[in-house]
C-alpha cells in the first residue's frame, strides 16, 4: 500500500484548485452576492439553488441538505473517491507531484482503484484515434466521410478506431503496467480462453466523457458484415460507468448549456457530432439507454432550472421515435425547464439533415417548436376518429390518465382545458373534473410520497405564464410579499383556506382540484400545500387538522395553520352558497390571471408565428375566456 500523502502536497493541491473552478464542471453557478456563487445542489433535489460556494474561503455549503466542506470533500462525495484517489485526481490537473511519507512517489499500481481505471481509459482513447490513421481503419474513416466528418472532425471528438486482432489493446495496456483484474474489471478487457482479451474489435470508437471530463466508457459501431455483435456495443456497467448517470458529450456541451440554458438531446454519437459541427453546441445524447431520471438530474444542475430554461428531445419520425418521446414525457414533470420535441422533415436524424440539407437546416430543427407534452396527447388522440362520440370517449380515456401524472395542479388543469380543445368536447370542465378524478385515485393508489407535489413542477400550456399563477412554490415561510388584508384576492384567499381548514365539507370536493399557484400571498400557498400534504379536504378524518399542521414544513407555517383554523369566519350564514362564492372568487381571478398571461403571449408571437402555435395560442384563450363567463354566470356550479 501506498503511504500517506505528504501534507504539505494536500495543501498545495487546496490551494492550486480552486473550488469554483471545480464545481462548475458539475453545475452551472451564479453570482449570489458577497462574493459567493450558488447553483443546485448537485446532492439532493431542490427547486431553487441552496447551494453556495464562496471561493475565498475554498468551501462550499448546502442550506438544504447541509452538505458542506472544501474542494476535496466536493469531489469525494460527487464522484464517490476515497481521499488518496481524489488529491492524486486534483494533483493530476494542477501538474503536482505528489510525495508521500513511506514509501517515496507513489508507483502506478498503488494508486486509487477509481484513478487507474480512469487512466487506463484515457491511454485507452489516445490507442483508438492513433489507430483511425492505419491501414486496416480505411473501413472506418469511409464510414464518417459517408456522414460528412473530416479528420478534423474525428480529432475533435477523439474518434477513434479498434483494431480487429484479439488482444491489441490488452497487450498494449499491459505494457503500460495495468493487471489482467484491472483491464477485466475496466470493461476494456474480457475473459477469453487463454486470457484476456480486447472487449472491442474491427469497429469505430468513442469516448464517453463524464461531466468532468475523465473518459469512463466507449460507444462501438459495427462496421463490417462478418462481425456478428450488436449494431452499438457499450462498455458494460464498470465501477466508473454507469450508462444510466453518463451523456454523450455533456464534456463538449456543458459550458453552452449553462450558458444559453437550453439542452438538445438526440439519439446518437454521430448526431452529437453533426449538431455541434452546425453550431448546436448543447447537443447530447444518452449511451444505449433511455433518457431517464439520472440523465435529468445532470441537467438540471446544469440549467439551474430557471424559468427560461429549454430541453429540447430530437427523436427519429417512426414508431419507435414516438415511443421515446412518449418515454421522455413520463420524465417531464422531474424539469423545471419546459421541455419540447423536434422531428426533422422526412423522419431524418441530425446527421442526416446535415448531409442533406446542410448546417442551416439543423440549427433549424431544434428551434422550439411543439411542447413535449402536447406532442405525447396528440400521438394519444391521433389514433381515435373524433368526428364520433365514441371515438372521442376513448381518446379521453387514454388521455386523461396521461394529464393526471402531472403533479402540479394547475398545470394539469391548464394541459385539461387543452385537451378538451384538441378532441372538441365543448363541457371543458367535464374534462377537467375527469382528469382531477383521475389524479386522485392514482395518488390515492400510490400513497402521498408521489415526487413533487402540487405547485412545485413547472408549468406547462400554450404559453408560459407569469410568476404567480402557475409557477409560483409554496414557501417555507411567510417569504415574498407581505399580507395585505384589504386585498380582496387576500381576504377571499383566506376566508376560503379558513373554510377548508374548519368547515372542509362545505368545499369539497372542488378545493382538491386547487393549485397552490391559485393563492397570490405565499403564505395562503405554504398552508394550501399543507392541506394538499395532508391528503386533501375531501372526507376529511377527525384527526385532520393535526394532519394539515404536521405537514407544515416549519413552526412559522404551522402557527398560521393554527390561526386560521380558529379564526371567525366573516359570515352571517356559513352555508354552501358562501362557500361557493370564496371558490368561484379564487378561482376566477386565477382564470383572469391566465387569460393575461395567453393575450401576452398572443401578441408577442404577432400574425407572423407559427400557425400551429398561434392556433394553440388562440384555442385556449377561447376556452379560458369561455371558462370565466360561466363562473361569472352560473357560479359554483360550473366549478
């Protein structure tokens, strides 16, 4: 075993790296006064970023999860190091030699298991694109001439070729001082009858990069008949791979990503390539898996989640291209970035729009153009004739369930009035009562613990509306404006929560399908979220306030919970009719909110938008418009 690293070569380290520098390669951080920078916590899932780094003093701490100390400690834990493996990871990119207290400098083969397999992966890539230059690679560079990449193209993405013989590159990493047990369990290597032997052969190569920038993996295509493997080989799961937590050129990508805040995510290395090669600098693709939960977590660090943040989905035109799209909708509610989905002319990929129709074209394609979300219930409604009651039923059968997974609620009544729109039932509501129908049942199915609750996912429609309605959290704490009770949005959201807390009968069931984002004071919203929490006012049990007030995430919400449920209730009669009232209050001046937040966005995409669009735009501006006048006319009854 290696001894002790000399600490006057830790401190050196410290001090060579600085701790900003080394957090920005995992997530994207902003100024947030004093000095101090901030981004998501890349430790535990968070809405808004509690995470600070303060590079004078070298340290790093999370408010919400309290992880905290100095750049060695970040980089133990994010990448899962023992201490030795990350000072020799560090000292490696400052250019130090480490010295340590027995045993003089540290010998190859005594390093960390992490750091070794990292190396042998990068020896690894240099072997491959030294080899794209032989004889025996001309079958591979005719394939990336065939798809328009130049040598240069190949450098840059460090392209490379694996020689078609047994064990190449074995032999070659064992002169380099690795054991048989490392190649094997670097997924380089596999067991053969007499040894190792190389796991890739006679095909074109690519390095897989982690966020930092260590390669930990190989994507492999198939170039000659006589090779009987898959179309794509990957480096299987390794202690420093996992295809669930890597994305192809998230190395190249992550700097623009953070930049422009927008994230195009295609299907192939190759579509990487040509979408970087137009300018698309923020492609990535997933490495022979399914986008999925790990992947948005990457990203999310990345984009910061802000309200203008952008991920964009290319998939191929064909069934199997839809089905993915319809895979990724399944993940949409994990962002906080509106996603969409991009499908090129003719069912071509990027790297076939390039060669076709050049660099303009692909650039072109992954404009936002159809929300992700609209995109997966028309697929749902295209396949039902809607010109009969019986088709649109059965559309609305599959469909609704779809809205229902949308955790916040007034995202999913927005995405409800829409699908009314789409299959033509003019009794909007009807389907909007479907859909919180639905909602209900599965979370009563799948208990309360379902991700973010109402509220806290982002909102999804024709438009993106303003702060305050449909994208607005639930505080911890009477954070944001103050209370101003001669508010009447403030007095009516009140009367209504105090009904809900002591007389919860009279609400229900309508109160359930409230979105917090429907209460304008952040307080009100906290003690929505509350009773949300507490599994709802509808068939409220004995012991329900306690419930709400349990679920109150600090003394300061559960004080008001508290205060509002022994408040009078400012009126003559507490019946239904003045039940109803509060609800019809609340809930049309969010609909008057909405109807703002369409008018805007309708004039600024001008007669000149996309029609699809503009149509989208204009349909529910009509059926919000169509909304409000009957609760103006018929009252609680058309809640």
């Amino acid at each position: 075993m290696a001894g002790r690293i000399n600490d006057d070569d830790v401190k050196a380290v410290r001090d060579a790296v600085p701790i900003d520098a080394v957090v920005s390669e995992y997530l994207q951080l902003r100024n947030a006064g004093g000095g101090n920078l901030k981004g998501l916590c890349p430790f535990h899932d968070e809405k808004s970023p509690s995470f600070q780094v303060s590079p004078s003093k070298g340290l790093f701490h999370c408010f919400g999860c309290q992880e905290g100390g100095d750049t060695i400690a970040f980089v133990m834990k994010i990448d899962h190091l023992s201490f030795s493996e990350t000072v020799e990871r560090l000292a490696a990119k400052a250019g130090i030699t480490l010295r340590y207290e027995e045993g003089g400098y540290n010998p190859g083969h005594q390093r960390g298991e992490r750091t070794r397999l990292v190396e042998a992966h990068t020896i690894a890539a240099r072997y491959y694109a030294d080899q794209l230059g032989s004889a025996e690679a001309e079958i591979g560079r005719k394939f990336l001439a065939e798809r328009g990449f130049d040598q240069a193209a190949a450098e840059h993405f460090g392209v490379g070729y694996s020689p078609a013989g047994w064990d190449h590159l074995t032999r070659f990493l064992r002169g380099k001082g690795f054991t048989d047990r490392e190649l094997i369990l670097s997924g380089l290597s596999q067991d053969g009858r007499r040894g190792p032997i190389d796991r890739f052969r006679g095909r074109l190569m690519w390095p897989i990069k982690d966020v930092g920038g260590d390669v930990v993996g190989f994507g492999a295509r198939k170039l000659r008949e006589d090779d009987n493997g898959p179309k794509y080989l990957n480096t299987p799961e390794t202690p420093i791979y996992k295809k669930s937590q890597v994305l192809y050129g998230i190395d190249l990508a992550k700097k623009d990503i953070a930049k422009v805040s927008r994230a195009v995510v295609v299907e192939g290395y190759t579509d990487v390539m040509a979408c970087h090669l137009a300018g698309v600098t923020t492609a990535i693709a997933t490495c022979g898996t399914a986008f999925g939960g790990e992947h948005i977590k990457i990203l999310r660090r990345l984009l910061m989640d802000n309200g203008s943040a952008r991920v964009i989905f290319t998939f191929d035109g064909d069934a199997a291209g839809q089905k993915a799209a319809l895979r990724a909708f399944e993940d949409d509610q994990k962002f906080a970035a509106e996603t969409y989905i991009a499908i090129a002319p003719d069912g071509m990929d990027p790297c076939e729009l390039r060669l076709a129709k050049g660099d303009e074209a692909v650039a072109d394609l992954v404009q936002p153009r159809t929300p992700l979300f609209e995109f997966a219930l028309r697929q749902i409604v295209g396949r039902y004739d809607l010109e009969i009651p019986s088709g649109r039923a059965a559309a609305l059968d599959e469909a609704a369930p779809v809205v229902a997974r949308i955790k916040n609620i007034a995202s999913q009544h927005e995405v409800a009035v829409q699908l009314a729109g789409m299959l033509g039932i003019l009794d909007t509501q009807f389907v909007v009562r479907r859909v919180a129908q639905i909602a209900r049942w599965q979370r009563d199915r799948g208990g309360r613990d379902q991700g973010p609750g109402p509220g806290q996912g982002p909102a999804r429609g024709g438009a993106r509306p303003q702060r305050g309605y449909a994208d607005v959290q639930a505080p911890a704490a009477q954070a944001g404006p103050a209370l101003h009770l001669r508010s009447p949005a403030h007095r009516t959201e009140r009367e209504l929560l105090k009904l809900a807390l002591q007389r919860p009968e009279l609400v229900s069931p309508a109160f359930d399908a409230y979105g917090v984002d429907e209460f304008t004071a952040p307080p009100y919203a906290a003690v929505r979220q509350c009773i949300q929490d507490a599994g709802g006012a509808t068939g409220a049990p004995a012991d329900y306030l306690d419930a709400v007030r349990e679920a109150a995430p600090d003394d300061t919400v559960r004080a008001l919970v508290t205060e509002l449920a022994v408040e009078t209730i400012f009126a003559k009669t507490i019946d239904e009719v003045y039940a109803g009232a509060q609800l019809v209050q609340v809930r049309l001046r969010a609909v008057d909110r909405r109807i703002r937040d369409v008018q805007g966005a309708l004039a600024r995409l001008g007669a000149h938008g996309d029609p699809a669009r503009l149509a989208a735009v204009q349909n529910e501006l009509w059926v919000l418009t169509q909304y409000g006048q009957s609760l103006r006319t018929h009252g609680a009854a058309a809640l």
